[in-house]
C-alpha cells in the first residue's frame, strides 16, 4: 500500500497552469523529498492533495482514501505544516494548541506537553508576538498532535534556528523509524539530501524525475575547479560533464582515478585547483538552472 499515489493529478487556475499529470508513488514508511523551483507546482499540488483546492482531472489516494471524497477521514491521520504560517495574531498559543488537541483523537495533554517542551514554545504569547520561527514552532506542534501516520511538510526548517532544525531532523527520522510517512517539499537541498529516501523534483507543474537518493550517491565522483595554463583538451578528455570552460577556468564532473588526472596535469602551470566529492545539490541544482524566478 502506498501512503500517496497520484494518477495524472491535473490543477489548472483558469487558463493558468498549477499542475500537470503528476503521477506520484510515495512509500509507507519512508520521507519522501518534493523540490523545484518557486512557481513550479509545489504547493498546489500538497494543497490539492489535502483537498484545498479541487483537481481539475485526475485523481489521488492518500493510505488507499480517496484525496476527495474522503478527504474528513484524511485529515484525522494526516498532519500538516504549510510554507506560510497564519494565525489570528490576537490568540494565545495556548488556546491554539488546546483547540488542535481537541480535533485528534489520540492526542493527550501529556503528549502536548512533551511537544511544548521539545519544540521550546512559550504557551503564554499571542501569535502577533512570535516570530516567524516560534510561529513555525507552534504549527510544528500543532501537526505532530494525535501521532499521525503521514506528515506533509511545506518548508518546515524555513524561520528555524539550526538547533530547532536539528531537533525537528531528529523528531522525523524518529517518525520514520516507527514507521510513519513523510512528505517533505523544502528549497534546503542539503536537508533533502540528508533525510530523504527518495526525491522527485517538480518543474513547470510537471514532474521531471523521481531519484532514489542511495542509488544516486554510489553513482557521485569528484567536482574538479582549477585555474592554469591546461590545454583544453586533456580537460575534455578527463572530464564526465563540463560545468565551467574559459579562458585557463575549468570546473568539471570526474569520476575516474584521482591519481591518473593529478599526474596528467603535474607537468603544467597549475594557479588554483579545487578538489571535492560530488553531492546531491550539485545534481539538484541542474533542474533549477534556466528557471526564470
């Protein structure tokens, strides 16, 4: 059973374009990454997916329910976290939490507490009296309440301290251990990168590739920049993918033997060279080139 499926699940705003034939297949039990450039779909298709907006054609099942017509019995296992965080700026957290507690079945005032404390939030404020990140915190709270099996996180780290984000890291991977499902939209390509399993990536509300993560890192080689009088053609010669060529500059993807290419060049006038592992930002990044936000 999948935790998501879509089958050519299709939003248009009018004449605008949201989403396209997204065919989605989001494993139980695993933290599925969601990345793309603004304007890509993204949103529309989480906002969709929880029956915010209606599908122009095409469907979608969240645990085998239907993403419409079952969208109640959804929301009672479902938590979610949306990219921007409003509340009416003149409640207290308190009675924000109190309220969301009451809507989950299996929540309990000994779980808020452990939330509240874990997450580090003043109970006693008004939202207009948070920051962007203590709003974050609270919605955070809110979406964990009642265990639920399948979180959708929208920028989630966005407005954290690196010290939440890592407490947030650590509460996710905890969820994924005990089985629960993420689904993880983020612009934090390391983020992505550290968490997920598995990561598809968005771009002109259609999606362009789905990567399994630990396939993908066994395929990494090396990011090579140098600067020197290197003739052009023992680079093209090395190089899996050129990145950056001009005038004695070359950045360039290399999977071969290290020492063959340092001995290849030894004999030229090197001004700077640069050496690291391949990540998976640097294969992210490509999907984001030619964007025009």
């Amino acid at each position: 059973m999948y935790a998501i499926e879509t089958v050519n699940l299709t939003k248009y705003y009018g004449k605008n374009r949201g989403i396209i034939d997204v065919n989605l297949k989001v494993k139980e039990g695993e933290i599925f990454g969601f990345i793309g450039p603004n304007g890509a779909g993204k949103s529309t298709l989480i906002r969709t997916l929880l029956n915010f907006i209606y599908p122009t054609r095409g469907g979608g099942y969240i645990l085998e329910r239907d993403i419409v017509t079952d969208s109640k019995a959804i929301k009672e296992f479902t938590g979610y976290v949306p990219s921007e965080i409003k509340y009416y700026g003149q409640v207290f957290v308190k009675d924000i939490l109190d309220y969301a507690k009451s809507f989950k079945k299996d929540s309990s005032d000994e779980q808020l507490r452990k939330l509240i404390q874990l997450l580090d939030i003043d109970l006693n404020k008004k939202m207009a009296e948070l920051s962007l990140g203590n709003k974050k915190k609270v919605a955070l709270a809110q979406a964990l309440l009642g265990n639920p099996s399948l979180l959708i996180l929208d920028e989630p780290a966005s407005g954290l301290d690196p010290l939440m984000q890592k407490t947030l890291f650590e509460i996710l991977m905890d969820m994924k251990n005990q089985g629960k499902t993420i689904f993880l939209s983020s612009h934090n390509l390391v983020e992505v990168g550290n968490l997920c399993d598995r990561v598809a990536i968005i771009k002109d509300g259609r999606i362009v590739d789905t990567i399994d993560l630990k396939a993908k890192l066994s395929e990494f080689g090396r990011i090579i920049e140098l600067k020197g009088n290197i003739p052009k053609e023992l680079i093209q010669g090395f190089a899996d993918d050129i990145i950056l060529s001009e005038e004695d500059h070359y950045k360039f993807k290399y999977r071969g033997d290290i020492d063959k290419f340092i001995k290849a060049i030894s004999s030229y006038q090197v001004e700077d060279l640069s050496i690291r592992k391949e990540n998976l930002e640097d294969t992210f990044l490509k999907y984001y080139e030619g964007d025009g936000e």
